[in-house]
C-alpha cells in the first residue's frame, strides 16, 4: 500500500509542470554556479540563467492569467524560453565548457518541457470556446 502511494505522488509530480520547471530552474542553477569565471562562460551562464529561471515564471502568471488570451501568451513565452535554453545548454556541451554527462540530464528536461509546453499550446489552439 505504502509503494502505490509513493508511485501515485510520483506520477503527479511528473505531471505537475510548475514544480518541474521550479526543480529545472534549481538545477541549473546549480550548474551553473560550477563554471569557471572565463568570459564566455560568464556570458552564457547569464543566459541559461535567464532563460531557464524564465519557463517557470511564464507558466506561473499563466496559471494566474486574467484571460484564455493571456494564458496562450505566457505559456507561449515559456515555450520560447525553454527552446532558448536548449539552446544555450547545447552551446555549453558542445563547446566542451561542461561534459555531456552534466549537460544531458537538464538537455533532456528541457526538451520534456518544451514538448508538454508546445503539446499545451497546441490543445488550446484545437479547443473553441
């Protein structure tokens, strides 16, 4: 009994799209705060920092939107931060400034995120009210 409830909260925490893009944000974070001072680094480390902090905070005032309208706009500018940070996290493992074993997990998540973001997109664009 005790294991089915650790699976349910499990599969809600995988569906719950704010708290994983809260733990994203954390993690690179944390990944972040591991380079070096070089400049490059400096600069796209600025950026990944933007971006990835960004996705959660668009689905936040999503979730508050007054409107449908507003909705489908922050969950779209969330979309185009999680694609931007993509980006940037690619840029940082191709670039040899991070192996890719530090890389691809946070690679992968975005790219979870930006597909449930764009699957969500696409639902509201289908639904008519």
């Amino acid at each position: 009994m005790q294991n089915e409830k650790f699976k349910n909260t499990e599969q809600n925490a995988k569906l719950n799209i704010k708290g994983r893009a809260y733990s994203f944000a954390l993690s690179t974070i944390k990944l972040i705060d591991t380079l070096s001072n070089c400049r490059a680094n400096m600069i796209i480390g600025d950026q990944l920092l933007r971006s990835a902090t960004s996705i959660g905070a668009n689905i936040v005032e999503a979730q508050a939107a007054s409107s449908r309208k507003d909705f489908k706009n922050f969950l779209n500018h969330a979309l185009k931060s999680a694609n931007e940070t993509k980006f940037w996290l690619s840029l940082l493992k191709d670039s040899g400034k991070k192996p890719e074993n530090e890389i691809n997990p946070l690679l992968n998540e975005a790219k979870e995120l930006s597909n449930i973001l764009a699957s969500s997109i696409l639902t509201l664009k289908n639904k008519t009210f």
